[in-house]
C-alpha cells in the first residue's frame, strides 16, 4: 500500500504557483482542474449575491479563495461570503485565517456525493453558517446549516439567508438562467 505525503498547511502556503487550483484536505494535497463551461456560468450568475452584499455593505464576496478550515484543512469555495464585521481590516494579500460565513459549491460532473458531504461537513465544522451546494445540471440547491438544518430547493423556489443576508430573496431558476 503506497503511503501518501501529508503537509502542513505551512508546507502548504509555500507551494510555488504552478497554475492549478489546489485544497489541503486533511494534510492531503489536492489538484483541482479547471471547471467547464457551465461551472464557469453557474459561477457568474452569484454576482446576485455579490450585488446584493456590496450594495447593502453586508460583507465581502470572493471567488475560488482558500480558507484555512482547521490545522490541517485549506479548502477554496466557489463562492464565499465574509459578513462585514469579520471582513473589515482584512489583509487581502494574506489567506483568512478561519471560515467564511457562507460557502458556495458549484457541483461539477466529476465530484461524487461522498466527496461534497466530506466537503461540506468541514465547512461546518470549520465554522461556516451555511453552505449553498448548486447543482446545475437538476437545477437545484442544497442548503446546510450549521444548525444541522439541511433542505433542497428546486428551481421554483425562493433561497434565503435571513441571518447572513437580511433581505436576501432569489428564485433558484436565477442561479441557472
């Protein structure tokens, strides 16, 4: 059985830039290839969310950022949101130190439901309030909450964050349009 290589996410930090996108996972190091086509336009249509937080200076939205999770774990949402308490006076040439508030996963092809559940069960436990799953190819969005709370919205449906983003309202269909 070939053993695996852990880092540290120190190790981590001091990878030269070799134009992949990559995570820590527990130690592991994990290579992500660029999205296709529809990632990359499901991804666009979040600027709902960027919109609406700028304009009302709720907080920060980033795209593809890592985030040091716990010791051992640096993982990069598709889309994050940092609320504006936490965020203000944040080092932008430095990666945060903690979770976002919010975590967004664009589901690619390639991703298996073990890997989102692994993914999302350490966005909450590294302190994520909540993570939107966006699946786009059945258009729908899987909720979690770090209160346990879990539910899927189809296309029709409103998705909501009233303690993250008061006043936040959008039909799922506008994620996929």
């Amino acid at each position: 059985m070939a053993s695996k290589t852990l880092l540290t996410v120190e190790q981590f930090e001091q990878l030269p830039d070799d134009g992949m996108r990559h995570e820590l996972d527990e130690g592991e190091l994990i290579s992500i290839p660029s999205p296709f086509t529809l990632h990359g336009k499901v991804q666009a249509r979040t600027t709902i969310l960027l919109d609406f937080a700028h304009q009302r200076s709720l907080g920060l939205v980033v795209t593809d950022t890592g985030f040091h999770l716990s010791q051992d774990t640096v993982r990069a949402p598709d889309v994050s949101f940092i609320r504006a308490e936490r965020a203000n006076g944040l080092e932008l040439e430095r990666r945060f130190g903690g979770a976002p508030d919010l975590a967004v996963e664009i589901i690619s092809p390639s991703e298996t439901a073990a890997e989102i559940a692994h993914k999302v069960r350490q966005y909450l436990h590294g302190g994520v309030e909540v993570v939107w799953v966006l699946y786009p190819r059945d258009r729908t969005i899987h909720v979690f909450e770090s209160s346990h709370k879990a539910r899927i919205l189809e296309a029709e449906e409103m998705l909501e964050a009233p303690t993250l983003l008061p006043g936040f309202s959008v039909r799922v269909s506008e994620f996929f349009a």
